[in-house]
C-alpha cells in the first residue's frame, strides 16, 4: 500500500471539517499510517475463490410498503439539537458553498 | 465583438454557434410521489410545518435502520422502462460522503456505479416537427436532502449570513436522477433540445403518475452540464454545471447564455474553468460557485445498511405492463381521432391543451369545437395574466361542458358564430353558463322571418346594382348583401338563412 502522505492526511482534514494544526497533521499522519498498516493485513487473505461482498446475510430485496408511520414531533427531533430557532435545526454559517 | 452582460463577457450565441459545436448533458432530479420517504416512513406532503415529517432515520440519528420504500424501487424501475433502460438485475446504494448541514447523516444515500437503470433512450420532438434521440446514461435512486434557510445576511443568500436554520422535512424524499449521454451535433439547436428533452420527460413522468413533476415546487431540477468544441473538432471541452434551472424557460436561456460565455472566453485565448455556476432567475446569467476539484471527492461506499436490490425478470416485465401508452404514441392517436392537421395539432400541443381537447371531447363536443373555443380568447386573456389556459380556466369555474352548452346552441340554430364569441367572452368574464349569458344579454338569432324577409328586401331596393349583378349570376357579390342585413337585424339573424333569401329574390330569369 502506498505510504499516506501529510497532503493526503490535510485533504482529509479539509473534507471532513476537521481543523488540524502542522503538529496535529504531522502526528496524524504516523498514526494513520499504522492504522493503514495493521488492516492492510487483511489484503494477505487468500480470497482468489471468494466473491466480493457488501453485507454478510446473501439476502436481496429487504423493502417495506409505502405505508405512513408515526413521526417524532418537532420538540422530540429538535431535543438533543444545540441551538434552534423558527423549529428548525441551527447551524454555524457555512462558508464558500452554496 | 464581445458584450458584457452581468460580471462576465458573453459572445452573441449566432457568433458562438457558428465557431463552436456544444456537448450538454442533463441531469434531472425527480421526487417521486410516494406517500413515505425513501427509507423510512416518514411522510413526504410539501409545505409542512418545519420538522414535523422527521424520525431517527431521516435525521440520522444513532442506531436507526433504513429500509428501502417497495413503491420507490418500482417507480424507479417504471422510469427505467419508460426511458427504454435496461434494468439492474442485482444493485446496491452507497453512501456519498460529504459534510454539510443539509444531510443530518454527512452522507446522503444514493447509487454509484450500480443504478438500477441503464443505456436508454428518450426521443423528443422539436417545434419544426423533427425528432431527436437523447440517450440516457443512467437513472438511479437516492434521497433528497434538507432545506436551509440563511439567517442575517440581507439578501437570504449564504453570503453575510450569521448562521442557517435547517429543515429536514425533504430529507430522505425519495429522488430518482437521470443523467443523459453527452448531447451532441445538435450545434445551434442545443437550447430547444435541452428544453425539449425537459419538456418530454416531464409529459413522461406525469403520464406515469410517478411524482408530480412541479419545476416551480422543485419537485422536478434540472442540472445543465455544458462544454463547447471548436466547430468540426471531435473532443469535448471543459465543462461546467449549472444547477437548479427550475423552469423549462430558464432550462433554454441557461443553455444559451452558457454557450455565449464558454465562447467568449475561449475566442478571447483563456480557456473555461471546471466549475459549478449558479442560475439567476432573474438577471438571466450564471454566477461562478464553488470549483469542481474541490467537492467531488465524495468517497463513495457501498451502503453496508442496505440490502441490495435485485428485481426478478418477472417482476421487471409485471411493472413494464403498468407503463402507459407513450406520449408520442398516444399524441399521434389523439391527432387522428380528432382529424387536425400537423399544424393545428401543434398549436394544441404548444398551448398544452391536449388533455383539456380530450376532456371537452369526452363530454359531448366536436373535435373543431373544442379547439376552437379553447383556443382565441380564452388563450389570449390566459396570456395576458401569465399564465395558461388550463390553469386560466380553472381559477374561471369554466369547463368542457360549458364547451358543449355553447356548441348545442350553435348547433341548435339560437346563435349564430358571431353571437356565440359574445356569450364565451361573457362565459370568461364570469356571468355564468352560456345559455344564462345569451338570456342575460338577449342574444338569439331571430326566428320571426318575416323581420328577416323585410330586411333583405329593404337591403336590395337599397343596392340596385349590387342586385343586379347577383341576376347576372355574379353570386359571390351576395356577401356585401348579408352583411347589410345582418347589419340591419342588429347580427342577431343567422347569416345562412339570409343568403338563402337573397338569393331566391334574386334568382336569373
């Protein structure tokens, strides 16, 4: 596997709005980098007969009718929220994106 | 020569067109019209109270389970279909990452590189009567994601805003987006495919009965990808997406105004930048918004909380059975059942009255008259409020059966044509049925024929030559003669009966 890099490990960063300081990246990017190493393990498994799979039950097709059911009222959904005005969820302001 | 229009030059589309070939692609999101959320049964009604249509799933929360809406998967199966897709025989969803207040969950739940339709097709038909073939990438299923609302910035934009407030009511929506190939060789006529293409697809879905297809209530979004090639070069250039064109007027005008800019910044030796612009409803232009680069790392994964979809054959035939007849198809019965020309059966068509022509028709009225009455006035007045004449009508109380009322008195002999344009212009303006406006108004043709009698006479002493003429068998002179005579009776005689006695006064020999 190639090594992580400290750009991998600050694009990461950026992508998952985590603010990093250069001593955090540089200690981020060896502690990742084991983690990488210790699961990159797994790529030793034999696996030449074994079919690529994305749930451990073979089953398909799981679905339920269209059928309207109890909703939390807006008190319930907004309880464990931080801040809320107008019954709705607030945020910080969001920068750069639309 | 270049213009300036907005922030960023533009060259006139003709220029443009005649120097460069535009590639677009279309992305449409739809709403399906399901009564629950795509993976909970949270309910979908638009316009609700904010956070009354919520439930751990949809917001996220720890520990909560989806499970795939059963009528979702077979509208989206149905649009596959319809768009001559081939369905997945065995799919799974993934997650897209990304963080962003509007998905509670910082994925949203949709299809990657395994949607459940694919490799199809969709023919459309341009105003000159022409068709073209747009080919379908791919139509897979998804979610829709929260409404936010911005707080503190004075123009409700994102800009100067303090914080956002959010609404997850619309998230988990079931979505189904269908992506186009690359539209090519369509050169000047690009913006009328694109609109068409919109236009066709929404007749399509409606038809299905699979989402309500409401532009203006984002029901239905159409994302715009446009790039230009020098004329006659055969790669594509560097594209950008233009999101939510929401109506198909500004799905045309996004288009045009795209290809003027991609041109003037290619003929002024820059070259186009990657990016997602945004539409201004308004001003008509694009605004630059965030760089594509940045945002497309979504580290797509398969869902491990899903199941995978795998619809039998027999299933996928079964739901191709429920399919209407398509509107092509259907549009072509209706033209000879009714017996228009190609020309008036487009005017029909482009006023989007077909299925008011076909519910006037059902309730007793002649093909011609339904056209007719629904064409003219009515359209003209639905025009100078902005709006159409299905809707115009509606908000009147006037219906097909007033349609057939008027034409039974026409028919019946009380009204004459000209009579009737009046008690429909009374029917419009609100006075009631048309048999209450000819009472109202005293319109009826005058049966007394000794009053007619009386009038032709007066009206032939009153143009010997004129008479003389028609003895000679000059019998096209009679029309200056009727219409002195309907003159004479106030227009409230019928036209046909005074030829008649004109004529037999003035019989040869």
């Amino acid at each position: 596997m190639a090594d992580l890099t400290r750009d991998d490990v600050a694009h990461l960063a950026g992508l998952a709005r985590i603010d990093l300081s250069d001593a955090e990246l540089d200690r981020m990017v060896g502690e990742l980098g084991v983690i990488l190493e210790a699961v990159a393990t797994v790529q030793q498994a034999p696996i030449t007969d074994v079919e690529p799979m994305s749930h451990p039950m073979p089953i398909v097709n799981v679905t339920r009718p269209d059928v309207v059911r109890d909703c939390l009222t807006p008190q319930e959904a907004l309880a464990g929220a931080p801040e809320s005005e107008q019954q709705r969820f607030s945020v910080p302001r969001i920068l750069d994106e639309e | 020569m270049t213009t300036t229009t907005g922030a960023e030059a533009t060259l006139p589309y003709d220029e443009a067109v005649a120097a460069f070939d535009p590639a677009l692609g279309l992305e449409v999101h739809v709403e399906l019209g399901t009564a629950t959320k795509m993976f909970c049964g949270c309910p979908t009604e638009f316009g609700a109270e904010p956070n009354t249509q919520v439930c751990p799933v949809c917001l996220g929360l720890p520990g909560a389970l989806p499970v795939v809406n059963e009528t979702a998967v077979e509208s989206a199966i149905r649009i596959g279909l319809a768009l001559n897709c081939s369905i997945a025989e065995w799919c799974r969803f993934a997650r897209k990452n990304y963080f962003y207040p509007d998905m509670p969950k910082n994925f949203q739940t949709s299809q990657y590189d395994e949607p459940i339709a694919f490799d199809g097709y969709l023919d459309v038909q341009l105003e000159d009567g022409s068709t073209y073939r747009v080919e379908i990438e791919r139509a897979h299923m998804e979610e829709d994601t929260g409404k936010s609302l911005h707080v503190g910035g004075s123009t409700g934009r994102i800009h100067g805003a303090t914080h956002s407030l959010v609404d997850y009511n619309r998230a988990g929506i079931p979505l189904v987006e269908i992506v186009t190939r690359p539209i090519v060789g369509a050169g000047e006529r690009a913006p009328e495919v694109a609109r068409a293409y919109v236009a066709t697809l929404r007749d399509l879905l409606k038809a299905m009965g699979v989402s309500d297809v409401k532009m203006e209530q984002g029901s239905m979004r159409c994302d715009v990808n446009l790039s230009l090639a020098p004329k006659g070069s055969a790669r594509l250039g560097t594209r950008t997406e233009t999101k939510n064109v929401n109506s198909l007027r500004s799905v045309e005008r996004a288009v045009r105004y795209e290809v003027g800019r991609h041109a003037a910044v290619l003929t002024g030796g820059g070259s186009v930048t990657q990016e997602t612009r945004h539409w201004h409803e308004d001003t008509g232009i694009t605004t630059s918004g965030r760089l594509k680069s940045d945002a497309e790392d979504y580290r797509y994964f398969p869902e491990p909380d899903l199941v995978p979809v795998a619809p039998s054959r027999e299933t996928v035939e079964a739901l191709r059975a429920t399919l209407p007849e398509p509107p092509a198809a259907r549009r072509r019965r209706l033209q000879d059942a009714w017996g228009y020309s190609d020309l008036e059966m487009r005017d029909v068509l482009n006023a989007g009255l077909v299925e008011l022509v076909e519910e006037t028709v059902a309730a007793g009225a002649t093909p011609a008259a339904a056209r007719k009455w629904w064409s003219g006035e009515v359209a003209r007045r639905a025009n100078g409020e902005g709006t159409d004449v299905v809707t115009y009508a509606q908000r009147l109380g006037v219906t097909p059966e007033h349609v057939v009322e008027l034409e039974r008195l026409v028919d019946g002999g009380r009204l004459n044509d000209s009579m009737a344009r009046q008690v429909w212009e009374g029917v419009l303006d609100g006075e009631g049925g048309p048999t209450q406006v000819a009472d109202a108004r005293g319109l009826e043709l005058v049966q007394d024929t000794g009053a007619l009698e009386a009038a032709v006479e007066k009206v032939i002493a009153a143009n010997p030559d004129v008479a003389e003429k028609i003895r000679g068998g000059k019998v096209q002179a009679v029309g200056a003669l009727i219409g002195q005579v309907m003159k004479e009776m106030r227009g409230q005689a019928d036209a046909a009966a005074a030829r008649r006695l004109i004529l037999d006064r003035l019989a040869p020999g």
